[in-house]
C-alpha cells in the first residue's frame, strides 16, 4: 500500500514571517503517526509571556502516496528547521535541539514526530519566573579573546565562532546539526549584532538563554590609533556604513548586502542598500545647498528648502544596478578591470522629490521643445584635479522619462543618506546607476555627452574579442538602459541542503531595464536540462512601465540520486527579452552587463 504522506508547517509569529524567519517543516509517514490529525488541527497558537506570538500557524496538507511515493520524501524530523535568518534556530529549535541531543544520549534513541510535536508548546511558553539572563556581560571566569582571533573562526574547519557585545561565542556544534544555519553563517567570525538588529524578533530572553549556553569567551575591542597623515585623507570624512554590507573597495567605499538578504523586502533598507562610489562622499549641509539648472534662457539656483516646499512630491519605486552587477562571473572567464561584484550590486527603492518636468517648467522650460542632443548632470563629488563625477542621457529619453525622472531628496521615506547622494540626487528610471548622478549640483543641456570620465571612457559595452589593447571608446555607446536580469540569491553557492533533500526553495529577483516589465521567471535543479515556473510576486507596476524588480519563488524538485547539482535561472520581460545562456558570449574588458543564465551549485549530503 502506497504511504500516505502528510507535512505539518509551523510558522513563526507575523514578525517573524515578515522578517523572512522561515518556516519549521516536518515530514513524516502518516501510517508511522502517532498524532491525530484532529489534535493538529487545532493547534494554533501559544503565546509566550511576553505576549509574542510563538507559532502562529499550523498548517496539515495530505496527499496520496500515489502523488508522491515514501521514496520522494524530503527528510525525516532531524530536517527541523528551514531558517530564515540570524538566530532564528537559537530559540525554539535550538532549545528543541539541545533537549533533544539529552534525549538520546541518555535513552539511547531517536525523535519521533509525536515527541517533536510535544515538546513544541512548552518551549514556546517560557514560564515568566524564569529568571533573565545576563547576556554578553564580561566573565572573569572566561578567556579574553582579540577581534583578530575571532574573525579566524569563520568555517566549520576552523570552528566558528560569533560575538555579541563582551560574548564569544562557538556555535560551530549548533550550526553543523542545525540544517537552517546557512544564514547564521553570514556572521561567522563576526559580531551577532548587526545581524539581529535587522532580526530584531531574537532580542528575547529565551534567545538569549540558548546562546549564552553557548559561551567561551569574552572580547574587549581595544581603540587603534589612526594613521599618520590620516587627517589628509580624502576619504576620512566618509559616513559610517552598515557591518553588514560586504566591501569590494574601501577608498572609494563600494560594497553589496548579503545576497541571502537581498531579497528578503521588496524595498531595499536604506542600510542594506548596495554602495556604488567613484570619489569620497562630499559633505553637504541642506542650508548650503545650491542646485543651478542652467538654460539657454539663463540659470536659476534652488535651494533644499525650495525643491521641498515649492514642488509637488512626486515617487517613483525604481531599481537602481551597477552595470558591474555580477562581474564575478565574468572573471572567471577572463580577468576584466572592475570591482569583483557578486550578485547583489542592485536595490530597490521608493524615492521621492521633484520631477524633473515640473522643475523646468517652473522656468518656462518645455523639454519637449529644447535644444540639444544631451540632458547632462554633475554632482559634488570631486576629482583631485576639481572636476566632478558626471553623466548625461539622451534627450530623447529624457523626454520619454521626464515625468518619471526624479530629483530625489528623500529614499524609502527617510532624506537621502550621504553614501546614496544626501541632500540630492537624481534618479532615472530603467537607467544604469552610473547616470544617476548622486549630490547633484548642476542640471544643462548641450549638444554632447557628459565629458565626465565615466561617461566617455567607462561604462561602455564591447564584444568579447575586444581587450586593452585594441578598444577604441570612441566607437561604443554608453550603456543607458539595461537587459534584462535575474539571480538566486537563496541558497548561495556552494550552499548544503539537508539530508537526502528531494526538493529546494529558490529565491532571487529578476529585472529588465527601460520600464520592461518581468513576465516569466524560470528555473531549473538540473543545470538547465529541465524548467518550471517560478511564482512572481507582483510589484504593482503595469508590465509596460515597470521600474521596481520582481521577487520569485520556486519550490524545485532536485535529481534523483544526486549528491550535487547546479541551480539555474533566467527571467523574460514584456518585450520576450530573455537572457543569455552563457558568460562566455557576453565577456567584455570592463565586465559590464554580466546576465547571463545565473547558476548556483548546492551539495546534497546523503541521509544517514
């Protein structure tokens, strides 16, 4: 008789799930059961002292052995947890985990669903007597460890090891038996805090609890002295970035979020933004602020205030990408000069200002009956020799984006932080970030491209058979609006799913310049041999002027027997753009436009 199979699914409280925290799965024979359906049907919600919710949910979904054969089960209960986050499994299962572990130690046997099942309520109903613990308070009776020690503690060869404030911590046992620690990786060597400042739903006591049990040590960061000459620095005045942004420069400041976190919002944080910078962030205060919007009819120059209190707000939600996004993949083609961005050189945000239409209209301006060829944008970011970071676009484009071409002084409903252009930038939709000139000061028209470096001698597509020493910049157009694209930014690469897994749960993002709308993601678990149909989750603009990405979805059945294999996706916009099958088609010296089908390689360890 075929088994009839049935999955329980917990999820954590609305918080939680908002956060990405995951979902606790557990997969088990139904004829092996010894839980009624009828208890899991109403278990719904236990809610701990705090008055948080604990689980929120209990979903029972029932099928025939005939739709999936015992065979084809994912794992057993030792799959506990699918995390999404930093410490989610430090609470219920890592409290689950340890009384587990205690249980078989000393009854010499395994966990049953019945006892998983049991154990879930009063862990999540912490009594409120239980005394609070103390955690990352200075031990006498610890060791002292330096930041340089800790950060060596980074993978499961060297043990791994995470602070949180005076704590060290070895959750090196916690991570290899817990299959949702992939995300709590994302601090090995490092400090918990940021991670869960973002995670904030782990700031509890029973969280807590759990990684004290984990201590080792203490940590006592020790002031260094600055550098001799630091005060001639151009970059000494730059602003304080988020810890958790993964630096590809630091003079200039360039740097790109977890990807495993990417896609966790629809809208960016403005802390998780990705960094694109080409000079040291000017430092600018809103009562100096000038920007001059010169005509042939003469200039006129706004102040902060101006732009905020004479002009209609007007928003636009619009990704902005480094035309370098994913260059890493080309190198390993061929080198090419450029920062070594992963996936995650793309953001999607809310911004708001003044349009750029109404901001000439204001001086009589009609942009449709302007001269010239080229709108052309300087910012206040400087070169030593004093000549700004520039760019400029068509004006013909200009034209058909000039209700949509923002002069932002706000980003997700916050001013602008520095790193992304405070007082004032503006935003282009559909555009290659590079033309989206941050801390703008000047707005004219000519009758040629920006003679700014990056717009003559940069950020310029080329075939693969062109390197240094036959380019001719001259001769290539520069890049404006981008093709379409796509990544999974879950699991990362390299990543190891649980035990004799028979399916994965991909996420990522897919995007199309030019307001082109995604259509179709599609995604494969056999190196592209086969496909299915992501779920896309809508971004609620129309598909023929979509400037915001597109989140997707998939659960992906994976190859029978296999150990390893490799992820793939590729998206489709409205225009049936697709991409490319291959980096190696695409290649060019400056390792710009990298879309090529974006594969991942996961390993699949075999059940014990």
């Amino acid at each position: 008789m075929m088994a009839h199979m049935k999955t329980v699914l917990f999820r954590r409280s609305a918080l939680a799930a908002n956060q990405g925290l995951g979902k606790f799965r557990i997969n088990k024979l139904l004829e092996h059961s010894q839980v009624p359906c009828a208890y899991l049907s109403t278990l719904k919600e236990e809610r701990n002292p705090s008055g948080n919710s604990a689980l929120q949910q209990v979903q029972v979904d029932e099928w025939s052995g005939n739709e999936r054969e015992g065979s084809k089960r994912k794992s057993h209960i030792s799959a506990l947890a699918l995390a999404g986050s930093i410490g989610v499994g430090l609470g219920l299962a890592g409290k689950l985990l340890t009384e587990r572990r205690n249980r078989r130690h000393h009854n010499g046997g395994g966990i049953t669903a019945t006892t998983l099942l049991r154990d879930l309520v009063p862990v999540a109903s912490v009594s409120a007597a239980e005394s609070a613990p103390q955690p990352g308070v200075l031990r006498k009776d610890l060791p002292t460890y330096s930041a340089a020690e800790v950060a060596s503690h980074n993978s499961r060869e060297t043990g791994i090891w995470v602070t949180f404030q005076n704590g060290v911590y070895d959750i090196t046992e916690y991570v290899l038996q817990h299959p949702g620690g992939k995300k709590i990786l994302m601090a090995s060597g490092k400090s918990m805090e940021p991670f869960w400042n973002v995670y904030s739903v782990h700031k509890n006591d029973e969280v807590y609890e759990i990684l004290e049990s984990l201590r080792i040590g203490n940590i006592v960061e020790v002031a260094t002295k600055k550098e001799a000459g630091a005060t001639d620095d151009p970059y000494r005045n730059d602003p304080e970035r988020s810890p958790l942004l993964i630096p590809s420069s630091k003079k200039p400041f360039n740097a790109e979020p977890p990807q495993q976190m990417l896609v966790d919002r629809f809208l960016t944080p403005n802390h998780l933004f990705f960094v694109r910078n080409h000079l040291p962030v000017p430092s600018v205060e809103p009562k100096d602020y000038r920007l001059d919007v010169s005509l042939d009819s003469g200039s006129k120059s706004f102040t902060y205030d101006d732009l905020k209190s004479k002009f209609d707000k007007r928003s636009v939600v619009a990704v902005t990408q480094c035309a370098g996004n994913r260059r890493s993949e080309m190198v390993k083609v061929k080198p090419v000069k450029g920062l070594n961005w992963g996936s995650a050189a793309i953001s999607n945000a809310k911004w708001s200002g003044v349009c750029l239409d109404d901001l000439l209209l204001k001086q009589g301006v009609d942009i449709e009956k302007v001269r010239g060829k080229y709108i052309v944008f300087e910012g206040m970011d400087k070169q030593p020799d004093d000549s700004p970071y520039g760019a400029s676009i068509p004006l013909e484009l200009a034209r058909m984006l000039k209700r949509d071409i923002i002069i932002a002084y706000e980003m997700n409903g916050e001013p602008i932080p520095r790193d992304h252009g405070f007082p004032i930038r503006v935003i282009i939709p559909g555009v290659v970030g590079a033309r989206q000139v941050k801390w703008l000061n000047k707005i004219y028209f000519s009758g040629e491209e920006s003679t700014s470096h990056w717009q003559r001698r940069d950020y310029k597509g080329f075939n693969s058979s062109i390197d240094w020493h036959n380019v001719d910049f001259d001769s290539s157009v520069s890049i404006s609006q981008l093709p379409v694209i796509s990544a999974i930014c879950e699991p990362e690469e390299d990543a190891e799913l649980e035990e004799g897994a028979e399916e994965v749960t991909l996420r990522g993002y897919a995007w199309s310049g030019g307001g082109r709308g995604i259509i179709r993601v599609d995604v494969s678990a056999d190196g592209g041999k086969t496909w299915q149909e992501a779920r896309l989750k809508p971004n609620g603009q129309s598909p023929y002027r979509s400037y915001a990405w597109t989140l997707w979805e998939a659960d992906v059945p994976l190859p029978t027997g296999a150990r390893s294999t490799t992820l793939v996706v590729k998206a489709v916009d409205i225009s049936y753009n697709v991409q490319p099958d291959s980096v190696e088609g695409i290649w060019n010296l400056r390792g710009c436009l990298s879309n090529a089908w974006h594969r991942v390689k996961v390993n699949i360890p075999a059940e014990s």
